[in-house]
C-alpha cells in the first residue's frame, strides 16, 4: 500500500523476515506444541510428547507439576497456510490439537500486583495468554508489516515488526513523517530568514523578520 502524505511516500509492506515472539519476546506463558512438520511453539519446556498417552494426560501432568494459574488448549489449522487459536476449528481433516499454553500462579500474582489468586488476577493472566497466542498466530499467518519512507525517490526513515494491524504501521508512519515536515518548514523558515537578512535593505527588514 502506497500513500503520499504531506510530500512524502508513504510505503506499507508485508515484514518478511519477522522476529519470532516465542523467542525474541518476553513472555509470561509457556507455549508447549508438538507437530509432525512444524517446529513450534517455545523450546525450553522439558515436556516429551512419548511421555504421555493423551492430550489429558499432558494437561494433568503440566496442573500438577507446574502449580498453573491458567491453561488453555492449542489448535492448529493447516491449509494453504498455517493458523493457531485456543479454540478448535471443528475440520477434522485439517486441524487438531497440537499442545497447551499455560501461566504459573508464581507469575500471575507477581505481574498483577497481587499477594494471592485472585479472580481479578486470573481474569488479567487468562487475557495475556489469548494475547500471547493472538501475537503468535499473526508471526505465523505472516500478518505483520512495516513502513517505508520515501522522498523525491530518496530512503527517508523505515521500520519493521508491526503485529496485526497495518493501520497502526500506517499511523505511526505519519507521524514519523509529521515530524520531518516539521522538520522541512523550520529549515526553510532559516532560509528565508538568512535570505532577508542578505538581500533586505535594514530599514524593510521589520516587516519581514
């Protein structure tokens, strides 16, 4: 998508080479994932799948070793692409479930400013975890983008890693761009000046200065 605003381009492109959020980003949850194909999800679980005969067994295993405050199913849907949610997709031929994110009691109390569980707490640790695997799923569906910016076909400013929404990318761009015409009208304000200053007569510079 290309806009020009204020006399520069504005170009929004599609980030080809994103950071991956489950090992470039902080996180509170643990993504635990196993796929015949795909290698996703975090790496440092310590769980084996071949340790458990069935997706209970796992979720059991994780409450009780893990003293969890909140955890939700994974589900990946495979066609033409690759998407993850907590919900299932209901096709059978082309989804399933492939894991668990969860959050520790010890890291929801500590990051909500709480002494104990509280539903308030568990409300506030149930939304990062949706967050968290909203971001995910935009890094896998490629659904991230950043801006180019352009003038009198010259690289102005550029930056990467905008997560689901191209109009933020876009708007932050603008602002980006807001700045430099700022920018521009200050300078060409100093010229002017310097111009009157050289080229006015001292009596007429009063009414220009």
């Amino acid at each position: 998508m290309k806009e020009v605003y204020k006399g520069y381009t504005i170009n929004i492109e599609k980030d080809l080479d994103p950071l991956n959020p489950r090992t470039e980003f902080d996180n509170l949850g643990k993504m635990v994932c196993f796929h015949d194909r795909y290698n996703l999800g975090d790496k440092d679980h310590g769980i084996n799948h071949n340790d458990f005969n069935s997706w209970k067994e796992m979720f059991d295993h994780i409450k009780r070793t893990e003293n969890v405050a909140v955890i939700l199913p994974l589900y990946l849907y495979d066609h033409s692409g690759i998407t993850i949610s907590t919900s299932t997709f209901n096709d059978p031929w082309d989804s399933g479930s492939i894991g668990f994110i969860y959050m520790t009691k010890k890291d929801a109390i500590e990051n909500w400013g709480k002494t104990i569980m509280t539903k308030k707490v568990l409300e506030s640790a149930t939304g990062y975890l949706l967050g968290e695997v909203e971001t995910y799923d935009q890094y896998l569906r490629g659904d991230v983008y950043g801006y180019v910016i352009e003038k009198d076909g010259d690289h102005i400013d550029s930056c990467w890693g905008y997560f689901g929404d191209d109009k933020y990318c876009k708007d932050d761009a603008k602002h980006v761009v807001d700045n430099y015409f700022k920018y521009d009208i200050k300078k060409h304000l100093k010229k002017v000046k310097q111009w009157i200053l050289n080229k006015v007569p001292l009596d007429y510079r009063q009414s220009f200065v």
